[in-house]
C-alpha cells in the first residue's frame, strides 16, 4: 500500500530536488482526529505524483507536538515544533534529531 499526501492539504511545501518536495501538514491541536503520534509527524518528503517517500519521525513523535515550520537552506532541513524545539531532518530518511530550543 502506498501513501499519497493531497498538497492541498498543505501549510507550506518546498522543494527539496528537480523531482521531490517535502510537505508539512497543518496538526496543530488535532491529537483528537488523528492521535498524537499521527500529529507530531506531520512532514513528508514526496515525489512527482505525490507519492509518500518518507514520513518525518523522532524519539519525540508520542508527546503529539506538531511541526509548525520547515526551512531548507544550503541542502539542510529543519523542522520547528510549536513547543520551542528545532530539529534537523535527515532528507534521506525523515528522522528528525533535536537541535536547539528556541523559546
């Protein structure tokens, strides 16, 4: 079974290559609808037919904080969690891995 994300879902996209695009999904304060886990990884990088490469997850995806905010800048992708945190995110396989706090 393959996952497919719905862009107009999207808060924001950015491109990541010529053919991939990393898509954060707005789960702020909807741990009711789709679990906190479900919440918390609400990243993805996907490809031209908007097919799920990879589903942003960390050691942190049970607490359900949302991603609020992704950049890429010189190659490097980092996630903002609304609770202060930013993560770097591996492109190759979506594991995010706390960086700063940032409140």
């Amino acid at each position: 079974m393959s996952k497919h994300i719905d862009k107009k879902l999207a808060s924001k996209i950015i491109s990541a290559s010529e053919s991939l695009k990393v898509v954060l999904i707005d789960r702020l304060g909807q741990e009711g609808l789709y679990g906190p886990s479900e919440c918390a990884r609400n990243i993805y990088l996907i490809d031209d037919g908007d097919n799920v490469i990879w589903q942003v997850r960390s050691g942190f995806d049970s607490d359900g904080g949302a991603f609020t905010n992704i950049t890429f800048t010189d190659g490097r992708l980092q996630g903002y969690r609304w609770d202060g945190g930013m993560y770097d995110i591996d492109l190759n396989t979506g594991k995010a891995e706390p960086g700063l706090l940032l409140r």
